[in-house]
C-alpha cells in the first residue's frame, strides 16, 4: 500500500516500485484497449459508408436498367471494376508489406544484439538492399550488392564482417558504434560522441569509459 509521508509541510503519497509499475501497466492497458475501441469505431463507420455506397449505386443500377440507359450503366459498371481494381492493388501492398517487414524482422531478430542495435541493423538492410514480394511463389525477394535471395543475405549479415557490430555476441565496431576496437580504447573523446554511442561504449566498454569521464 502507498505511504504518505511529510516532507516541508507537505503530504507526499510514496508507491513501492510494485505499485508504481502495475499502476503504469493499468494505464498502458487503459490505451490500448482506447485505441482498439477507436479502430473498431472507425472500421465500423467505414463499412456503414461503403453499405450506403453501394446501396446508392445499386439503386442507380437497377433504375438504368430499367430506363435503358445503356451509358449510365456502363459508366456506374466501369466505377465498380475501377474500385475492385484499387481494392486489390491495396491488398497486394499490404500483403507485400507484411511479407517484407516479416522477413527483415525474423533475419534481425534471429541475428541481431537487440535493442536499438537491432533497429539499427533492420534500417540498414532496408537501405541498402531492394526487397519484394512474388504473390504467385509466395516468396520475398531480394537485391543488392550481388545478393538474390534471403539465404544469401543471412549469410553476409553473418560473416561479411560489416554488421558485426549489431550482431548477438559479438564486440566489433561499426555502422554508428562509437568507435570501440573489439572492447579496447575508444577512437574518440567523449565530447565527439553523440548520446547512442556514448551509451553503448559505456555498456560495452564499462572501465574505459569509466577512466575517460574520470579524465574529463
């Protein structure tokens, strides 16, 4: 339970960590569940749109059918093919999407350190590497720097040597790393270091870093 303590003529309520972290849980919970209500509003507002849509131009249909207007016909037919044609080119891109994303990640998630090295791993292949997705082999592509295929990408990430510094287990320097030498002396001051290589020397390389802000 929170204790109120006083403090300079004041009450202050103090939580144990516990009661601080399923407080915060409770709140995360609170917006999740926020957020989905308000998809679910959206997506049902949505259909009820595209219902009154298309009752409203099945009714013009029916009513060129019945008054012969051949022209009104084939123009309310040709909208329709013209959304189903958009309708299936948005599903192929979000299929495509999803393909693509899930690959990166199960490469950067099955090789990577985590954390931000993994983010840093998963831009750094989208920038240098083309993917895509072949709806009809059901497989994801790949190009750049003479790689064809996932497996061959796998195995560069792994042994080219030029992502060691964002791979599980290993110590190497690269790619935005703050210059550590396979856990030696750094190659930079601290002032030259921006705070994400700064935080990772320090991780990596406790006691230097420790002597480089002792001589600061």
């Amino acid at each position: 339970m929170p204790i109120q303590v006083e403090h300079e003529g004041q009450t202050i309520t103090v939580y144990t960590e516990d009661e601080v972290t399923a407080k915060v849980d409770d709140e995360v919970k609170g917006l999740k569940v926020t957020n989905q209500n308000l998809k679910d509003e959206k997506k049902e507002l949505a259909d009820k749109l595209k219902a009154v849509d298309e009752e409203k131009r099945q009714a013009e249909e029916d009513k060129a059918r019945a008054d012969g207007d051949l022209e009104k016909l084939q123009r309310l037919m040709d909208e329709k093919a013209d959304e189903q044609r958009r309708a299936y080119d948005k599903l192929i891109s979000d299929i495509r999407k999803e393909k693509v994303g899930n690959a990166i990640n199960d490469i950067v998630t099955e090789l990577g350190a985590g954390g931000t090295r993994n983010e840093d791993l998963r831009d750094l292949l989208k920038t240098r590497f083309e993917f895509d997705y072949d709806n009809e082999s059901g497989q994801v592509t790949v190009a750049g720097d003479g790689i064809t295929s996932l497996d061959q990408l796998k195995k560069t990430v792994q042994e080219s040597g030029r992502y060691d510094a964002y791979l599980a287990g290993s110590q190497a320097s690269g790619g935005g790393s703050p210059g550590s030498q396979g856990g030696g002396p750094a190659t930079k001051s601290l002032k030259d270091m921006n705070a994400t290589e700064e935080a990772l020397f320090a991780r990596e390389n406790p006691e230097e870093y420790q002597r480089m802000l002792e001589r600061t």
